[in-house]
C-alpha cells in the first residue's frame, strides 16, 4: 500500500498577498483531498506559529512583513480573529452560567436527600 506524505503548508505557500494560492492548489500540493482537510491543516500550522493568511477570495498566502499593505493585512487578521474569539467566549458565558445553575440544583438535591435520610434516622430511634 503506498502512503502519501503530506507536504507542510509552509514549505509550498508563497510570500505576499498577490501570490496568493487558491484553495484548490493549494490542497492538491500539499496532498490533502478537501478544503475540511486543508482548513484543519492551516489550523494546526497556524497553531505551531505559521503566519497564513487568506486573500479573502479563497487564496492563502504568507504575508510579507517589509510590505506595508501585508503589514495591514497582519493587524486585520489579529483584529478578525480576535473579534471571533470574543464571540465565542461571549457564547460560554450563557452555558457556563446553566452549568453553574445545574450543579446548585444537583447540590440542593443532594442536600435535601441528606436532610430526609438524617430525619429518617432520627424518627427511627
């Protein structure tokens, strides 16, 4: 069985924005069949450190950091990406406070079950 070895992102993207590379080729030069598959490698890249931005048009690319217009690009990806997560932590608050709300009605049940074995006992003497 042959095994196909996955080539880094980092190792094919090229610098600046107007070099961008398309999705499609992007996948198919680093070995992956499908833009979920890619997604979720740009992510873990991105994870150890690798700058990959999007041209917003499907294309992705390394930002060159002695272009102005890349440097703009960079503060718009950290801006982006900051909002997105602001909203995802907005999103926990409302579970967290329903777990918290769970966890007391588990604790004032538990109390009260205590409540009725101690007074079971006591009736029982």
């Amino acid at each position: 069985m042959k095994e196909t070895k996955t080539k880094k992102i980092d190792e094919v993207l090229r610098v600046g924005k107007e070099n961008a590379i398309d999705w499609q080729t992007l996948a198919a030069m680093i070995g992956v069949k499908d833009r979920r598959t890619l997604y979720k490698t740009i992510e873990t890249e991105r994870k150890a450190g690798v700058l990959i931005l999007s041209d917003g048009k499907g294309g992705y690319y390394i930002p060159d950091i002695k272009n102005d217009k890349d440097i703009a690009e960079i503060e718009h990806f950290i801006k982006k990406f900051s909002a997105m997560a602001k909203n995802i932590f907005g999103d926990l608050k409302g579970a967290r406070q329903a777990l918290k709300a769970a966890e007391a009605e588990q604790a004032l049940k538990s109390m009260e079950q205590a409540i009725k074995n101690i007074t079971q006992e006591t009736e029982s003497l």
